[in-house]
C-alpha cells in the first residue's frame, strides 16, 4: 500500500502541471507584450495561422457588402482586387514586430510601468478538450471581448487563432 503513494502523488503533480501549463504560458505572453520581446511572441503565437484566421473573419464580414457603384460588369473584379489589398495588409500587420510596436504606443496600463494591452484582462480561460484551451479578454473600457484559441502543439501551448470583435475587423480592413 505505501509502494502507491509516490506514484499517486506523481499522478496529481502531472495533473496539477498540466493543468497549470496554458495559464503559464498566458503569463509568457503577457510578459513577451510588457517587455516587447518579439521572439517569445514569434514562439508562443502561430501566426501564420493567426492570419489566415483574421482573414476568413474579415473575408465573412465582408460578404454581405453591396457591389460598388458604377460599372457592374467591373463590379465582381473591384471588389476581388479590393479584397486582396486587405488580406496582403493583414499579412503585413498581423506580425510579432508590428504587434508590438501597437501594443507599445498604447497608453500605460492600470499598473502604470508601460502598455497593459490596451487595458486588457482575462475574463475567463478553460479547457475546451486535453489539446484546446480558450481564452476571453476583456477591456477595461466598453467594447467587445476579443477571444483567443491555444492548441499543445509538440509538447508547447500556441495562440492558434484570435477572433477580434468586427468593429475593429472593419477599422483595420478599411471596409
């Protein structure tokens, strides 16, 4: 009966470890913003599929738009060579560095030593399956949640996909 109890208590400290492990790495990233540490960022945030996610969400919003006016033969190719200006944009925001340098000319959090993510914090944060973890951040002002989706990829948690609230999507779109 005594032989069980490390393996039980190894079992439990696994869990806990777990457990604790995307929270971690939450911190990692908070941390990676306040200290503008692009290569943390570069590991810890699958960008590439950070963007394509953006992409869909701005190509979606963008779906019920109206063709412009004018020629409508000309209709179908404006708006698809329109669309294609803004997904190559995103690809050029939608980077660590230039994160960053928005992060970094935000005003001073509520802790007053440097950017708070626009004042954001975690409204909540939970499994979604062993592989998945959600998160929810919430500003300090009125506006829209902005929520973020991890995967354990290898052994490490990334930010897989980031679903950013449609006002912002259209300001950034230009739409």
């Amino acid at each position: 009966m005594l032989a069980k109890w490390p393996l039980l208590a190894m079992a439990i400290g696994a869990g806990a470890a777990y457990a604790a492990y995307p929270y971690l790495t939450l911190y990692r990233l908070d941390k990676a913003i306040h200290n503008a540490d692009a290569a943390t960022l570069e590991a810890l945030v699958d960008w590439p599929a950070v963007r394509e996610g953006i992409k869909e969400d701005v190509c979606d919003l963008g779906a019920g738009d109206s063709s412009p006016a004018g020629d409508k033969a000309l209709a179908p190719f404006g708006t698809s060579f329109m669309r294609g200006l803004e997904l190559h944009a995103i690809d050029r925001a939608v980077t660590p560095r230039a994160f960053l340098a928005v992060a970094t000319a935000m005003p001073a959090g509520p802790s007053g030593h440097g950017p708070d993510g626009a004042g954001l914090h975690v409204a909540w944060a939970f499994f979604d399956s062993p592989r998945a973890f959600s998160i929810r951040l919430q500003p300090s002002h009125p506006a829209e949640t902005i929520d973020l989706e991890m995967e354990l990829r290898h052994g490490v948690w990334q930010v897989t996909r980031v679903w950013l609230p449609p006002d912002l999507l259209s300001a950034g779109s230009g739409s």
